[in-house]
C-alpha cells in the first residue's frame, strides 16, 4: 500500500511565500513522475509544476518564474517553493506520484492542502 500526505499550505499575504511538502510511503520500488496541481474554488483542478525521476521540470505558464518544484529521492518526498504568492494561487493543492511497486505502476494522490493568499 502507498500512501502520498502532502503538507505546508496555509495563510499568505500577497507578494509572501509558503513551501508545500509531500511524502510517499509504503510499498515503494521507484517512483517516476511527481506532480502537483491545485483546485480553486469553482474551478477545474490544473497541473501546477512536474519533476520527472531524471529531476526535469516543466511548468504551468502562470506560476512560472515564481514556483520551484524539487523532489528528494531519498526522502521519496516533492517540494513546491511558492514565492511572490498572487491572490489567485488560491487553492487546494495536490500532490501526485507515479509509483512502482515492484508489480505495477499506479497514479496516487495526496490529500490535499488548502493554500490562502490574502491581498
């Protein structure tokens, strides 16, 4: 069994900065991919930034330039550094990971993380 619990979200005033964490554990023989994307209010859920296991990045044009995601393998934990936080990054954020078992790959999500930014 895998488990991702994603962790860091909270209040921020616009311009400020949160750092959002995500750990998985269990039954982990590697893992691939690590995404996050996030859920406004009303919105459809949208892909934030992705780090592939070579640690390439990609980003949604609306946080680039501002967001960093990282992943630590040791750790099997991803990162998303938030800085020069908008009132629209409001949201829940969700971590994703494609992870190997040893008998399959499977897509697992976090819980998710509400982040605030006040103006």
């Amino acid at each position: 069994q895998v488990q991702l619990v994603g962790s860091g979200g909270g209040v921020a005033q616009a311009g400020g900065s949160l750092r959002l964490s995500c750990a998985a554990s269990g039954s982990i023989f590697s893992i691939n991919a690590m995404d996050w994307y996030r859920q406004a209010p009303g919105k459809q859920r949208e892909l934030v930034a992705v780090i592939t296991s070579d640690s390439s990045t990609n980003y949604a044009d609306s946080v680039k330039g501002r967001f960093t995601i990282s992943r630590d393998n040791a750790k099997n934990t991803v990162y998303l550094q938030m800085n020069s936080l908008k009132p629209e990054d409001t949201a829940v954020y969700y971590c994703r990971a494609e992870i190997e078992n040893g008998k399959y790959v499977g897509q697992y999500w976090g819980q998710g993380t509400l982040v605030t930014v006040s103006s």
